[in-house]
C-alpha cells in the first residue's frame, strides 16, 4: 500500500514581485443600531480562528483565538463582501434579541454546512510574503516533493508499508528518477526529524521548511505585525 504522495513544480527565475508596502486590515464598523436591525446575515463559526491540535499545532492541543487576518487577505474580502467584527455582532444581536419580551425576537435559522465563498477567500499578503521570500532564496527554480509520514508512519496496522516507502533510500532512489541531480529541493513533510532526509543532500540542494525559521521568527516583520492584530501577544 502506497500513500507517498509526490509533486514536483519548477518555477520560472523571471518571476518578479514588489514588496507590499502597506496591508490594510482595519475591521470595518456596522455604524448606527437601526442598520443592524434592518440587515440580514449569514453567521461563519469554527473559522479561521480555530486551529485543530495535530502535530503541525504546538500545543498539540485545539486552539482558539486565532486572527483570520493571519491566514487570509482581509482586504480583499472587505472588497468583494459585506462583513462585520464578530464581536460587534454579537452585542447586537444579544441587544436585540432581548425583544423577545415584546414577542418580536431575532429570528434564527441555522444551516449546517461546511461550504465557504472560496472566490472572496485569497491567501493573506504578509504569509505570501514569507512563501515568495522562500522562493527567492531558491531562485525561483526549484522542484517540490511532498512527503507524508509522521503519525500514519507509525501506525503499521492502517499503513503497512508507508514507512519503509517513505524511508530515505527509497524516496532518494524515487527522486534520482524524476529530479535532474543538484536541483534545488524543496521537502515539504510532517516527519519531526529535521535530519531524517539528509541522505538526500548527496544528490540534491535540499530546502526544509525549519531553514527559513526567521522569516517568522520573533525578530521578523511578520511576527511584529501579527502580534499587533493579537493585541500585542505573540
């Protein structure tokens, strides 16, 4: 049974992109109580601000509390949407739901459904920053793999034989076939050892998500800004 799953992409070293300058993530004001009484919603939860405890989290634990604004362009979604703070909304809402003593309560319907306007949703500027710094480094010319490991390689019982075809022999003999030697690598995995894929190095430049840590590390752009969305916590 085999579960590797591998991509490769080269990107053309023409490529070119200006810096963004400013990224307006101010979140817009409903205004007067009456136009909050007038709208109609529909009511998004368990959005981006809910990251899923896996391997890929810390904590390792569920987590609220996490800005949309880390992960998608705000802006653009004001643009193309008309939305409102969370928060705001639910003080009105609770404001005039206390109608409900004058049997004139905020109708509710709830509809359960995972879809999303994807088209309004684009991936946040400052996250395209670091993914396009990356790229950089690598010239704008590399290849991708995409390795899935982690949890799954150790359950035997579900995936059998995903650790051995995941094992760095047989991924080097798999990629000495389809990835011309010396090539810039980029490795996308879950596996939790930096070092699990160094026998690649003998025949390739290998690029790991860890080697660019500083992009978002605690002296960065991007860490400054995004704490000053969390109210200055990390």
């Amino acid at each position: 049974m085999r579960l590797i799953f591998l991509s490769f992409a080269t990107s053309s070293s023409n490529s070119s992109f200006s810096p963004i300058t400013e990224i307006n993530d101010t979140i817009p004001t409903l205004g007067s109580e009456s136009n909050f009484r007038s709208g109609k919603y529909l009511y998004y939860s368990r959005g981006g601000d809910y990251c899923k405890g896996s391997m890929y989290n810390p904590s390792n634990k569920d987590e609220e509390g996490k800005d949309f604004r880390y992960y998608f362009d705000f802006k653009h979604l004001k643009e193309v949407a008309s939305i409102m703070e969370e928060g705001e909304f639910l003080r009105d809402w609770k404001r005039w739901d206390k109608t409900h003593l004058k049997k004139r309560k905020v109708p509710v319907r709830k509809v359960v459904t995972h879809k999303r306007p994807w088209h309004a949703l684009w991936k946040s500027k400052r996250l395209m920053n670091i993914v396009t710094e990356i790229s950089g480094r690598m010239d704008w010319d590399f290849d991708a793999v995409h390795v899935v490991r982690g949890e799954k390689a150790q359950n035997k019982e579900l995936w059998p034989h995903l650790d051995s075809d995941t094992s760095p022999d047989v991924l080097l003999d798999k990629l000495k076939g389809m990835v011309q030697p010396w090539r810039n690598l980029y490795v996308a995995m879950n596996e939790p050892y930096y070092n699990y894929f160094d026998k690649l190095r003998s025949s390739f430049k290998v690029h790991l998500l860890d080697d660019y840590k500083k992009l978002w590390g605690n002296s960065s752009e991007w860490y400054n800004e995004t704490s000053l969305l969390n109210n200055g916590k990390p």
